[in-house]
C-alpha cells in the first residue's frame, strides 16, 4: 500500500522553463512535507518545505504548494536549470517518520 | 566532517554471510532512521530511532534484520544470511528532533549480494 505516489517517474524540462514535480498522499496523518533532491552515488538532500497550516512556501527558485483537501503536493521550480538533472522525492512527516515517494528523475534539456 | 557518517560505502558479500552496516549521525541529533533503495525503486523506511530505543521497526523486511543504537549516537545495521534481494543502497538520515525538522542523510552503504 503505496500510501505517497509521484506518479511521473521521470520528466524533461527546457533549460529556462518551469519544472513541476506532483505527489499525491493518502493518509491525512501527514502534517510536515519536505521535498528532497538526490545526485547519482549521493544522499538525498533537503530542498525545500512545508507545514501542514500552510498552503505555499517560496525559497528562490523553489516554490512548493500544498493542496490539502486534494491530498496534492507540488515544487515549482522556475527558472530550470541544468544543475536542477537528478532525482526529487517528496517526503512526508508523520507518525514521527518520514515516508518517501518513489522519485521522479527530472532532466533539464540545455 | 560534521554530516551523516555511512561505512563502508561498498560491500560485497556472498549470500548466507552476515553483514554489519554503521552509521554515524550528527552529533546531538536524536532521530535517526535506516532507509534503503533497491535498484529502481524509491527509498523504503526500515526503522527508526528516537534516542537508542526503536519506536518504530515495521519497514524491517525480515527477522534477519536487525538494528541497534548505543548511546544515542552510532547505528548498527546488521543482516544475516544475507540474500541477493537485500542487494540495494542502504542510507542512514539523523534529525535534530522528529517532529517537524529535516533530516539528513549519509552518502549510503552500497551493498551487493552474490
């Protein structure tokens, strides 16, 4: 029981453009949601994120909104760029864990 | 360095031996948790530590894993007779508390089974 989804497994952007990476959560347990940014031979590491009385959270390029009624989570990325290539997890905090979605491999075309 | 200390970053074992993977968080961090990635896959929870007690070991796939953490500070994770489907990156994450803080993780233990 996949209780966090992103559904796109991978994705291609232009360099320029805005990159948008979605997850989908069941459980309304959740009431922290990070996004994570992980390099090939590396740990993940922390991008971005947003708590559960919140509906948007702004870090310079990085925005990331949370749709709760919709169960919705997405990060903006704008503008794209090639050092933007690995792979995003989102990542949700509850029951004092963090459980992952499956990734989606984002590539920035030059 | 002060990050997430993983050792070693690589280990090949032949299957049915016994493996012992560490982990050294950050100083004064006291969650840490065990996840993996198997080849394709997303990162999986094995379990999690608040202090050196396990609140929460229900991602362990089987009794022939095992985890523990002494002092608050290093984590061992060990598997036994080991199988080619425990082939997979193992990453060790600390946060300072569980609520609400990101953690961090190591560059992960690369573990292949043959």
């Amino acid at each position: 029981d996949q209780q966090v989804k992103q559904n796109s497994p991978s994705l291609s952007v232009q360099e320029g453009r805005i990159s948008i990476l979605n997850c989908d959560y069941t459980n309304s347990m959740f009431d922290y949601f990070l996004w994570y940014k992980k390099y090939p031979a590396e740990g993940p590491t922390f991008l971005i994120s947003i708590s559960s009385i919140k509906d948007k959270n702004e870090d310079g390029r990085f925005t990331v909104f949370l749709n709760k009624s919709a169960k919705h989570l997405s990060l903006h990325i704008v503008p794209s760029q090639p050092g933007d290539s690995a792979v995003y997890f989102c990542s949700l905090f509850g029951n004092e864990k963090l459980t992952f979605g499956t990734g989606t491999r984002l590539t920035i075309i030059p | 360095g002060a990050g997430v200390s993983q050792s070693p970053s690589n280990k090949v074992t032949e299957k049915g031996k016994d493996v012992e993977l560490r982990c050294d968080p950050i100083s004064g961090h006291t969650a840490l948790y065990w996840y993996r990635q198997s080849l394709g896959q997303g990162l999986e929870f094995l379990i999690y530590f608040q202090g050196n007690s396990a609140p929460d070991k229900s991602g362990l796939p089987s009794d022939r894993f095992s985890a523990e953490r002494t002092g608050g500070s290093v984590s061992t994770l060990t598997i036994q007779r080991t199988q080619q489907e425990d082939s997979a990156v193992y990453l060790c994450a600390s946060s300072f508390r569980s609520v609400g803080t990101e953690a961090f993780f190591g560059q992960g233990t690369r573990l292949t089974v043959v």
